[in-house]
C-alpha cells in the first residue's frame, strides 16, 4: 500500500478533515476549561452544550470521512452491501453518542 496518493481525491476530504480537528480542539479544550471552572462549585450546565456539540461534529466529520473511504470509494458491485455495513455502523455511533449525551444530562444535579 505504498505509494503515491489517489489524483483523485474526493472534494469533501479536506473540509471533512479540517472540521474533524477544529471540533477536536474545541472539545479538548472545553473539557479543560470546564475541568477548572467546576474546581469546587457547580458549573451551568449550558456550558455542557460546548463540548456535546464540539464531540458531535468529531463524530460526524469522522463517519464522513468513513462513508468516503468505504463506500464512496468501493466498486459498483460492492456498493450496496457497503452502504447497509455503513449505515448500522453509523447509526450505532451515533446512538452511542446520544446514550452518553441523555446519560450525562440526566446525572446532572438539579
């Protein structure tokens, strides 16, 4: 698998990844900033709605990026078989993601 990369790349590929890695230091650093903001007291859970939007568009961006490097990608044959692996795929993630968004809402005192 080495060698020179594809002439044709996809046109999303680089605004995918670009978003990826914003979302990510948004997220990083949110998670920091709320780390030492809630140091002893309570921190309003609105500030909550940063990182849960910065880590849904990590997850996005990333099933992007996946559906152009499976399915986007596969032959003609393989394409409809790719895109039901990729859809429950997909939705498992993201319904991961919405577990574990409801699951820290609902842990939340008050």
């Amino acid at each position: 698998m080495t060698g020179k990369p594809s002439q044709n790349t996809h046109p999303w590929r680089k605004p995918l990844l670009a978003a990826e890695f914003i979302a990510l230091a948004i997220l990083v650093g949110s998670m920091a900033m709320l780390g030492q903001a809630s140091g002893g007291g309570q921190v309003d859970p609105a500030w909550l709605l940063i990182p849960a939007g910065a880590s849904l568009v990590v997850f996005l961006s990333f099933l992007g990026l996946m559906y152009l490097r499976w399915v986007a990608s596969a032959e003609a044959g393989q394409s409809r078989r790719q895109k039901i692996l990729f859809g429950l795929l997909a939705l498992t993630l993201l319904g991961v993601w919405a577990y574990a968004i409801a699951q820290t809402w609902q842990s939340l005192p008050g």
